[in-house]
C-alpha cells in the first residue's frame, strides 16, 4: 500500500485554514520550514513520524486522524477531547481519564 501523500497534505491544509493559522503559523509550531510544510500541504513531499507528530501537536489533533481522516461519529470530537487533554499535565491527564471512565460507567448503565 503506497502512502496517500495528497490525502495526508490536504487533510494538513484543511485543518490549518479551520484553525485560522497561516503557513508560516502552523510551520513555526511545528519546527519546520514554511517551504517544506507547503510541499506536505501539496502531496510533494513526505514526512518522518517526529515531523507528522509535531504537526498534529501543533493542530491539537491526532496523528490517526491526519494519516485516516476522522473516523468520529461526531466530526471534531475526536480532536476536541484530545486538544483539551494535551493542555493538561501528565497528572491531570491521568486525574481526568479516571473521570471520564467513572462517567462512561455511569452513563452506560442508564
């Protein structure tokens, strides 16, 4: 199977024009160069897991959802969930997962 290039850049793009940001934005954030993130936006060029990693932390999103699409049934809650939980430390991240099990517990039984 041969990596959906095109697929991958303009799922980049799209998230970078939701999230308002210039490609001299998103490229900062990630740490690398405006050219190179052009050349991904555009299907030219692929990327390292570290550059796809900084991308995706840079959008608050997850790499599955830039490499597949968003496979959420409620687009954007995927992405919403993980943004929140990357603005926490490691303990709060690990206090909030035993949260949200206690919730999902609670609300599977009604």
């Amino acid at each position: 199977m041969q990596f959906p290039h095109e697929e991958v850049g303009s799922r980049i793009l799209e998230q970078r024009k939701k999230q308002g940001l210039t490609r001299e934005q998103l490229a900062e954030k990630a740490d690398i160069s405006v050219q190179f993130l052009a050349d991904i936006e555009k299907g030219r060029k692929s990327m390292t897991v570290a550059t796809l990693r900084a991308i995706a932390s840079a959008l608050s999103v997850t790499t599955d959802s830039i490499v597949y699409g968003s496979r959420s049934p409620l687009p954007g809650v995927e992405d919403e969930l993980y943004a929140l939980c990357a603005a926490l430390s490691p303990k709060q991240q690990t206090a909030a997962a035993k949260l949200l099990r206690v919730f999902f517990d609670t609300v599977r039984d009604l």
